[in-house]
C-alpha cells in the first residue's frame, strides 16, 4: 500500500490544522489529539516499502511510450534517470525511525494531556506540525522539499518553546530565530549551488551525477556548496557553535515538548546528515569535518553540563552532547559505523524522553529547578525514581540497555577502522555524562530533604508514569534484542554504501 | 541599461535603510528595494515570481515592519 | 559593460553581504531583523539568477512554438517554483520575529539586541 506514504506527513497536518480551528473546545481538542496520535504509529507499519512520486510524475525511463517520443538526447542520457516531480522514498530506516518517533510523539501529547486542564489548540497544532515537518524530511527524496519543512520545524520549534511558562522564552526563542533567520537562507543559497551544478534538487539524482563523474567534484563551487549546507546542518542540529543555544531552547520549553524537541533534532540529524554523507562522501573533508564537530560539540556540551546547577539546562546539554555520537558514527563512515550512528539516534530520541518526562515530574511537584534547592524526593515516588535511574543507565551505557548496544557498536567501528583514541574519548565521555547524571540523581533523589522545601500535595499524572513505563520497557526490549531494528538499520546502510 | 540602475537603486536602498535613525524611513526604504528587487525578477525572465516579490516584498513587508514600529518606538536610540 | 547574469550575481552577493553585516554589528532588533528579509531576499534572487538565460524568454509555453525552439531559449523554470516558496516562507519567519520583538520591547522598554537579548540566563 504505497499510498500510505504520503499520509503520514498528511495526516498530522490537517490535524494540526482542525486543532488550530478547534482551538476553544477544549474536549474536541483532547479527543482529536489523542486519537490522531494513537493511530500515526500504525501507518508506518501497515505501509509498504517503495517509493511515491507526487503527482505521478515518475522518472521517464519508467515510461515506455512517453520516452519513445522524445528526441534520442533526451532518452539516451542520463536525464531520462531523473525524477521529475517530489519523491519520497519509504525504506527499512523511515519504517523504524517514524514509528518510534511517533511513539514518543504520542507519549508526550499524552503527557501534555495529563499535567495540563486546558489544552490550548494552538500548541498540539506546533506539535503535530513539527512531526509532520520532520517526517517529511525524512521520507523526502528532494533537498529542497527538505529545506522548505526544515523552515517549518524550526517554526514550530520556537512556538513549542514560547508555549512554555519559563520567564526567559522570548529571549531564547528570538535568539533562535534570529539564527534560524541566517542558517536558512544559507542552507538554500548551498542547495543553489548544488541546483547550478546539476539542474536537480532530487538527491538520487545528485548522487548519480556525483558518482558517474557528470560534474566536476574539485570545483570550489562543489566545495562551497558542502560549506553552505554544512553550516546549516550545524545549526539545525546544534553541534558548535550552536550547542548553547540549542540547549537553552531545551531548558526553556515545559519538559514534554523538550522531549518532542530533541525527538525533533535527532530526526533533522539524521535525515539531513544521511544528505549530506551520500552526496559528499568523496570528499576527504567530510569525514575530518564531522568527527571534529562532534568531538567538540560532546566536549563543550559536557563541559558546560558539569557546571551547570539548574537540571533542567543539564539536561539539555547533556541530550546536545549525545548528539556527538551520531555524528561520530556518520565521521567514521564504515557500514557498521553508520548502522550504529542510527540505531544511537533512535536510543537518544527513547533516552532523552525519559529524563525530561522525569525531570518534568519533579518541575511538576515542586516548581524548582535547581539542584541544590532539592533533596529527598525519593520517598514521595520511588517508582519514578527508578524509572529515571534506569534512562541514567540507558543514556550512559550499562548493559543490558539499549544505549549500551549502540555505544558498544560504535567503539567497535571506530576500533575497526584503526582510530582507538576516539574509542577511548567516547567511553570517557559516556563515563562523564554518568557521572554528571549521578550527581543530580543524588543531590535531587537521595540527598536529605532540606527544611524549606515544599512538596506540592498534588498527585503525579498517571500518563506521565504510564509514558516513561512505556519507554523503559522499549529501552530494555531494545537492549535485549537488538537486532529487532539494527537489521533493518543495516540493511539500509547497505544500498546507501 | 535600465536594469542597472534598479540594482544600484536597490542596494543603496537597502544601504540607506540600515543607517536610518527614524525606523519609518527605514521601512519605506526597504519596501523600495524590495520593489527593486522584483522589478529585476522580471527582467531575469520570471515574471511569476516577480508579481509575488512585489506583493511581499513591496507591501506586506513593510506592513509589518511599520505595525511594528507603530507598537514599539519608532527612534532608533544609539547608544 | 558586464552582463546582466554577472550583475546579478553580483547585486544578490552584496545584499547577502549587507544583510549579514546587519544581522551581526546593528544594535537595534527592527533593523536586525531588516537585514535578515535582505539575506532572504539575495538568496532568492541567487537562485532566480542561476535560471536566467542571456536573449532567453519567459518559461511560458505558448501556442506556435516548437519543442526544440523553446527548450533551446526558455529560462530553467525550477528555481522559479522553488523561490515562490521561499519568499513566502521569509516573510513568515519576519512576521513571527517581529511579533516576538514587540513582547520583548513591552517587557524591557528598548528595542536594542544588547539589553534584550544581553542577559545570558
């Protein structure tokens, strides 16, 4: 059933759309929202794997009768390879990643539902509307369809950030913007270089003229278009020197919608990293450019972790630091570098949810967000507790969860390809984010309870608990049994080599 | 000939833009070079998109850049 | 003379160039904000330049042409289609920025970036 593909980006978007016209009823917003989101995760799995051309234009070498008519320049060249219209391409990597991503999607609408009695429209229209924007990168075959809703995901990012109640959204979020403002149209300016180059915005058909040698690969104009979108890519995804502010927009947003968001990153990551590595893996600069961001990006982010007393932005320097092992996988570039490089991606989305849903509680109850204001908390629920102690482990590396299998298979890929000092500094790395990790679990969960503090008497939202149960037990199913996802994980990296 | 000067008119209007101190002129400014700018469209042989750049360009734009000024002040303080 | 390709080339880079200058050294948000539409605008017009073609005409196909003729004169018709959407999309994003810059004025009492924006935390 090929023509699933393209409802998954249409669905959340005309939900997005009534929700914003249904903004004041309150019960039809609920309703609607938490049967749209409950159905999305199945469409990935009823879909069947293949492509889908917009509006029927299909390549005219698939098209016998209409190639006989044209002139032989045409129909004998490459130009009868290339895709004419938008496409998108559904395969193993898109079924997995979309339905995790819609999984966790659910769970935080449902969060979302539980702490809050009146759910404005306007807000589930955000996050309907950033998942739709980052399916549609991931599906899209076309660098400038990707442009375009990687517009709308930043959009809808700072309208996730400013539906929060944190004091200091609007300076975060027009920060954002005001560099979203410059790395867009620098990113496009990249993809008109490309354009100038080949006359196709389609990435397969990039790739192919890349490879048959159609244009010249030396060309500055070449390298200059890698610089563009590069740095656009650098923006999206915050590695350096865009970490501080992609965590500041993490701490600013409610914790829901910060699981969401970092969703969201990881998705835009990938998909424009995959990009990126298919078009530009001739290039020998790529894969220093690519370990030497992620190296710093995980360094600086760490660095600024440790300082940090406030848990919500510890949090999000520690989700922006994990973001470094992707793109070590992908700097590496070995087949079992890149199967690892995603399947971290996908525990990263499963991981950083379970923190800022935790952590979320504890904003929740208390209203604080400083770790050295809080103490104690393990006797008001030591379920979650455990719950988040176990997303520490998962995030840090300890069998048998899943972060410890897709860690594992990244020091094994970089010990293959002879680089075991970016071994060393990853297993350093994960024991520092531990130990940071540690040190808020401690001072918030086990630390005697200082006298001033006052738990509100109100009771945990049941969908919080039920969302972060749901994850754990995906973090430990995935821990057991790995091969669930990177078997397909591999099996696309192996038609991307 | 003619597409020359609209270029140099639309960079020096964007120029004179960015160094006015009243915010409205500055506006003005860039709703002409927004003009300009889709005046060159035409002469670049898409017309399709130079009616779009002069409807956004010319008069949606400023639009709201003076709703904007008209909310805030409309001095630009230097120090 | 240069030709008219070149030359708008060349006027995109510099409105790219003044609009980067803008977003960076100007204080105030208004004019920031001004200078990131001029960014958007030069990269537009990057693109409608890559389509042009010296003595060339209007991608329309009109009766009476041939195939070859108009395949042989037409400008390359894609980056037309790709720039409508991203017009609409810079002034989109300029819309919500200034929107975000009046709250910000209602709440410092200023319009420049180094006391709105100066407070790191």
């Amino acid at each position: 059933m090929n023509d699933l593909i393209p409802l998954m980006v249409i669905v959340p978007i005309i939900v997005a759309i009534l929700l914003n016209l249904f903004s004041k009823q309150n019960t039809t917003v609920k309703i609607l929202s938490f049967l749209v989101a409950i159905v999305l995760p199945i469409i990935p799995i009823l879909s069947n794997y293949g492509l889908h051309y917009f509006g029927g234009h299909a390549p005219l070498i698939d098209n016998g009768n209409l190639l006989n008519s044209l002139p032989s320049y045409i129909s004998d060249g490459a130009l009868s390879t290339f895709h004419i219209g938008i496409t998108y391409s559904f395969e193993s990597l898109q079924r997995i990643l979309l339905f995790f991503l819609f999984v966790v999607g659910f769970l935080c609408i449902l969060t979302t539902l539980g702490e809050r009695k009146r759910i404005p429209g306007s807000y589930m229209f955000l996050m309907f509307m950033g998942l739709a924007a980052v399916t549609a990168m991931l599906l899209s075959d076309d660098i400038f369809h990707m442009y375009i809703f990687f517009e709308i995901a930043i959009v809808a990012q700072v309208g996730i950030v400013l539906a929060s109640t944190d004091d200091l959204k609007y300076e975060v979020a027009m920060k954002y913007l005001l560099l979203g403002s410059v790395g867009g149209p620098i990113l496009l300016i990249g993809i008109g270089f490309l354009l100038g180059l080949v006359g196709s915005v389609n990435i397969t058909d990039i790739v192919y003229a890349v490879k048959n040698g159609l244009i010249n690969t030396s060309s500055p104009v070449f390298l200059f278009s890698f610089g563009l979108i590069f740095f656009g890519w650098l923006y999206s995804v915050g590695l350096p020197p865009f970490h501080t502010i992609k965590s500041s927009i993490y701490s600013k947003a409610v914790p829901s919608g910060s699981a969401l968001l970092q969703a969201l990153s990881v998705v835009i990551f990938i998909s424009l990293g995959i990009t990126i590595f298919r078009i530009y893996s001739s290039l020998p600069l790529l894969e220093v450019f690519l370990i030497f961001f992620s190296l710093s990006g995980m360094i600086l982010s760490l660095t600024m972790a440790i300082m940090e007393n406030d848990f919500k932005r510890m949090i999000g320097f520690l989700a922006v630091g994990e973001l470094g092992y992707i793109g070590l996988g992908f700097g590496i570039g070995t087949k079992l570098s890149l199967t690892a490089a995603l399947f971290q991606g996908l525990n990263e989305i499963i991981i950083t949810a379970i923190l800022f849903i935790g952590f979320g509680v504890i904003l929740y109850l208390t209203k604080i967000s400083d770790i050295t204001k809080l103490g104690g908390l393990i006797e008001n629920n030591p379920k979650i507790a455990i719950i988040v102690l176990l997303g520490g482990f998962a995030m840090a590396g300890v069998p048998p969860l899943n972060g410890f299998q897709s860690k594992l298979m990244l020091i094994q890929s970089a010990l293959n390809d002879n680089l075991p000092e970016l071994a060393i500094i990853m297993i350093l790395i994960s024991i520092i984010t531990f130990m940071t990790f540690m040190k808020a679990f401690h001072s918030i969960y086990l630390k005697p309870k200082p006298k001033n503090l006052i738990v509100e008497d109100v009771r945990v939202p049941r969908s919080s608990i039920f969302a972060m149960a749901v994850l754990i037990v995906i973090c430990i199913v995935l821990g057991i049994m790995p091969t669930l996802v990177t078997n397909g994980f591999s099996g696309f990296v192996g038609g991307l080599i | 000939m003619i597409e020359y000067i609209v270029m140099i008119v639309g960079i020096l209007g964007s120029i004179l833009a960015l160094v006015q101190r009243d915010l409205l002129k500055a506006t003005i400014l860039t709703g002409i070079s927004g003009g300009c700018i889709a005046f060159l469209f035409q002469i670049l042989l898409a017309p399709d998109v130079a009616l779009t750049q002069a409807i956004v360009g010319a008069a949606i734009v400023p639009v709201f850049l003076a709703i904007a000024i008209y909310k805030t002040q409309r001095v630009d303080k230097d120090d | 003379m240069i030709d008219t390709q070149l030359a708008a080339l060349l006027s995109s880079g510099s409105f790219i160039i003044i609009g980067l200058y803008a977003a960076i050294f100007i204080d105030n948000i208004i004019k920031k904000i001004i200078g990131l539409s001029f960014i958007e605008e030069g990269a537009n017009m990057f693109l409608i330049t890559l389509a042009y073609r010296p003595d060339g005409i209007v991608p329309i196909f009109l009766p009476g042409m041939t195939p070859e003729w108009f395949a042989s004169k037409s400008a390359y018709p894609l980056p037309h289609a790709l720039v409508l959407t991203s017009i609409v999309i810079g002034a989109s994003t300029l819309a919500i920025m200034l929107a975000i810059a009046m709250v910000l004025y209602n709440k410092h009492g200023s319009l420049s970036a180094s006391v709105i924006l100066g407070d790191k935390k």
